[in-house]
C-alpha cells in the first residue's frame, strides 16, 4: 500500500487548509507533521526539502512537493476531481482562482490591525456579495449541483470551504444566494466531507491569537509571514 501522503506546516489553517479539504474530499488519509520552531523550519531547508525554502510541503508519490496550487492541482487530477477533459479544467481553474482570490483576503485578515477589522469585514463582504458569489450563484441556477460537468470537483469543494469561511466573516453572507445555500447544505452531506466538519477532524479551527504567536516562533524571518500589527492593506481589485 502506498505510503499516506505527509503535509508540512504548521498546526493552523493558512495555506495548507485547502490541501486538508482536498484530501478529505478524495477520501485520502494523511499524516500531518506540525512545525513548532524556527529550527524545524531551518532544518528542512538545510536538508534541501523545500524547493523555495516555504511550507506548504507536500511529501506525497516520492516527490516533495510546494507551492499550494501546484501540490492542489495534482490531487485534483490524481483523485478525479479536475474535470475530464482541458475545457473542463479551465472552468476549474477559473473558478477556483476566483475563490482563491476572496479566500486570500479572508485567510490575511489575522493579520491586519485591529482597528482595520471593521472595514476588512466589509470589503470581504462586498467583493463576496457583488463579485464573486453572484458568479457560482448563476452557474449553480442553470439546474446544477456540480460547478462543472455535473460531478464534483476540486471547485466545489473549495466553495464550500470559501463559504464557510466567508459565513465566519458575516453569518448571513449567502442570504442573498438561495443556490449556494442548497449547494452548502448539499455538498455538507457528502459523506467524506460530513466526516471531514464534524469535530477531531483534521480540519483547523480559524486563526486565534494564540495560533498567530505560535507562528511567530516558526518564521522568524523578515521575508517570512506578516506579523500582527504589521501595517498590512488589503487588495483591492
Ligand atoms: O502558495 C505557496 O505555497 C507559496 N507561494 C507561498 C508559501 C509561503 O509564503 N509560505 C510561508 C509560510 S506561511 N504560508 O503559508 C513561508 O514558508 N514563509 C517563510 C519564508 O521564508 O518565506
């Protein structure tokens, strides 16, 4: 039997949460090795582990792999959840970088000052609310449970995971989109992703103060994460 796929990261949602969400979906079992130390990191770069010096790492069929969409993309191909033909991965892609696009956003707000947090939670909730969901909305009211090809993929998997996150910012951010809340109660019942929410999972609770010091001790730095209190603006785009 092959050997489970190992992540590298550290024990918080971040970047490697979406991998977490794939797997799951997949119905793939993993290990998960939680850095806690600057000297872990260090002694992973020094063993040449991480191409670019970063986590997310990936160990998974022999290779060491990095970078988030990169190391997605691959377990979507290899698990059946990249469509079945180029166009069907473009539709993926596009709507997936979509996402990523409003996930990046909801996934820095830790990090930004506090007395930003007010207007972060507004911006997340207009580009939510007037960019991006009307887009999944439209696709989802053409009589669909699929984003594409009427079979779950690597994009609906990652909505839901958005949507999630998105309710974290504003509970009532899918009043508006009757198809998306059907698609999240809908794809909530899969059995591999109900398995995956209920709680001693592996998945990761948000960000808290104690995770963003935890992360302190691991990149220390200067080109490593952002602190807390750093000056930080979001995007607009
Ligand atoms: O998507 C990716 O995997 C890369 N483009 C970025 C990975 C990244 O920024 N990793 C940070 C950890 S926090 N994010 O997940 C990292 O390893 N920083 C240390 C450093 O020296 O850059």
């Amino acid at each position: 039997m092959a050997a489970k796929p190992k992540l590298y990261y550290f024990n918080g949602r971040g970047r490697m949460e979406s991998v977490r969400w794939l797997l799951a979906a997949a119905g793939v079992e993993y290990e998960e090795v939680f850095l806690e130390t600057a000297e872990e990191l260090q002694n992973l770069i020094k063993d040449g582990e991480l191409l670019y010096h970063q986590v997310p790492m990936v160990e998974i069929d022999g290779m060491k792999m990095v970078q988030t969409r990169a190391i997605l993309r691959y377990i979507a191909a290899k698990y059946n959840l990249y469509g079945k033909d180029l166009k069907e991965q473009l539709l993926i892609d596009m709507y997936v970088e979509g996402m990523r696009d409003l996930y990046d956003i909801i996934m820095l707000l830790p990090f930004a000052l506090p007395e930003d947090q007010e207007k972060n939670l507004s911006i997340v909730a207009e580009k939510a609310t007037q960019r991006f969901f009307p887009v999944y909305e439209k696709v989802l009211k053409d009589g669909k449970n699929y984003l594409v090809g009427n079979q779950l993929s690597w994009a609906d998997v990652h909505l839901l995971e958005l949507i999630l996150m998105a309710e974290e910012c504003k509970s009532d951010i899918l009043l508006a989109f009757p198809k998306l809340q059907e698609f999240k109660s809908r794809v909530s019942k899969l059995p591999r992703i109900q398995k995956f929410l209920q709680p001693g999972s592996q998945r990761k609770p948000p960000m808290d103060d104690a995770c963003l010091e935890a992360l302190q001790k691991i990149f220390t730095s200067p080109k490593g994460l952002l602190l807390k209190h750093s000056s930080m603006s979001l995007a607009y785009f």
